[in-house]
C-alpha cells in the first residue's frame, strides 16, 4: 500500500497544473451568459406582444357592423383610442367601403382621430379628392381639440399624427392643384359650419400629457375652463380661414396664439360660430385625467 500511494503521489506531481482562469475571460463569460439570457426574454416579450397582436388582429376583423359600433363606445367610453383605431387600422381593404358608411354616419359625433381612417379608406379606393378632404378635417379638428389643452406647448403630437397618415401618394395629390385644394378646403369649412364639435378634447390632452409633455409641470394633461371654448372655436375657425389659403400660395403668414389672442380680446368676433349646446364635460371623464402623481 505503501508504494502504491508514493506512486500515485509522484504521478500527482508530475501531472499537469491547471491554469488559473484570467479574470477578463471570466467576466466576458459572465456577459455572454448575461446577453444570452437578456437577448432570450427579449425573444419571449416580442414573441408574446406578436402573437397578443396577432390574436386581436384576428378578432377585429371577425367583428360585423354592429359589434364594431359597441366596441368604438366602450373603447372612447374607457379612453382606449389605441385600440379603437387599431380595429379600423387592421381591417383588409375588401372593407373600405362599409367602413366609410360606418364612420361617415357617427363622423360627428366621434373623435378627428377616426377621420384619418375615412381618408385612408377613400384612398384605398382612389377617391382622392374625398381622402384629402376628411384628412384636411381630422388635421383641423384635431388642433382644435390641442387648443383646448391646458398649457399645450406645441403641436407636435398632432403634426406627428397627420404625417403618420400622409402617405406620398396623398401628398403628391395635395400639392399637384392649389384651386383644388382650396375647393376641398371650403368643403372642410362648411361641414365644420353645419356640425360643429361635439367632442371633449380629454383624449388628445391624455395622451399628449402622458407620451409628449410629462417633463412640462406648465401642461397639467386638463382641458381648458369650458366657459372660454366657444370664443376659442370661433376665433380659430376665423384664424384658419384667413391664412389657410395664402399659406398654400406661399404667402407668408404669422403665426399666432389663438388663445392668447382670445384672452386678450384681440379678435372682435363679427360671427359666432356655435358649438353643439349638448355637449358637456363629465366630471367622472375629467377626473380620470391622468394627474402628476398618477403618471407611471
């Protein structure tokens, strides 16, 4: 035994040391393992998004007339506007037409964010002229609706959301005849006469509150006191039509602060232009405006 263990002692000793592992190469395979793991859940979250989206994709499109009408009330109901406008996004163009017989008929009473969807589908069916028009009236509706937010700075939010719906085709059309562009324009300014807005700025002001504006203290994400939108709608509509056209014409045209002005009485208003008398701001709907200590 003795000798057996002096052999296997001497073996010992004549074997190989193991190296000691350089600490760099240790960290790098600490960080792979750490990638390898961040790059998987990765993987996993966008897989699940995807297939989330997929599933309601597949759902939206199975919904008739009637099941759409009850979705769009529950989604503007619950301020859900992402989703009632990806259930128009997501329709196949077979359906263009029985969206615009849907949406035309409620297209008063609904938020501008759906006009685009009007034009989108007007432009599916190569009715430009009338995909410029409801275009024309989701842009002008909606900074409306940005001019009723407390504190707004800017119109980015609403610039961004009439590009994402510009395609170039659409563009080009705009900008191939300025007298047409000018008789749509009229259209949009006599449909904005004979149907005034029935809609509450809350969603536009949410949403600009919580993904533009959070690091403004000055932009609460409320709408303006209610008592001052009559003058604000009616000095807007007279500002648009005074330098929408010299605009397109290239003429130069200032800007302005239509609140500014109507606050300091600098618009004499010879015509009220009057806004839907039903209308009327739920306190539950204003008290589900995010507030500063609510934002995520």
């Amino acid at each position: 035994m003795g000798k057996r263990a002096d052999k296997l002692r001497e073996l010992s000793k004549k074997a190989p040391k193991k190296k000691r592992e350089p600490l760099l190469k240790f960290w790098g395979r600490i960080f792979k393992k750490i990638l390898m793991i961040f790059l998987f859940t990765v993987y996993l979250v966008v897989g699940l998004v995807s297939t989330s989206i997929w599933a309601k994709a597949a759902v939206f499109r199975a919904l008739d007339t009637n099941q759409m009408l009850g979705r769009l009330d529950h989604y503007r109901h619950t301020s859900k506007y992402f989703d009632a406008v990806f259930m128009f996004d997501i329709q196949k163009t077979e359906r263009a037409k029985e969206i615009i017989e849907f949406l035309e008929d409620i297209a008063h009473e609904i938020e501008p964010v759906f006009y685009f969807q009007i034009a989108k589908r007007y432009e599916e069916l190569g009715m430009m002229e009338d995909a410029v028009f409801w275009h024309l009236l989701g842009s002008y509706r909606m900074r409306f609706d940005a001019q009723r937010c407390e504190g707004l700075p800017d119109f980015q939010g609403v610039e961004y959301y009439v590009r994402f719906y510009t395609t170039p085709k659409l563009a080009i059309f705009m900008a191939q005849d300025i007298d047409r562009m000018e008789r749509v324009f009229n259209r949009v300014m006599d449909w904005d006469y004979e149907n005034p807005p029935q809609t509450l700025p809350v969603y536009y002001c949410r949403l600009a509150r919580q993904f533009l504006y959070r690091h403004i203290p000055e932009f609460t994400g409320f709408p303006i006191p209610q008592d001052q939108w009559q003058d604000l709608y009616t000095a807007y509509r007279i500002y648009v039509m005074s330098t929408f056209i010299p605009s397109l014409r290239g003429q130069e045209v200032e800007p302005a602060s239509i609140l500014r002005m109507v606050e300091e009485g600098i618009f004499r208003l010879e015509e009220e232009m009057p806004l839907d008398e039903n209308v009327e701001t739920p306190e539950a709907e204003l008290e589900d405006t995010p507030r500063e200590e609510d934002m995520p």
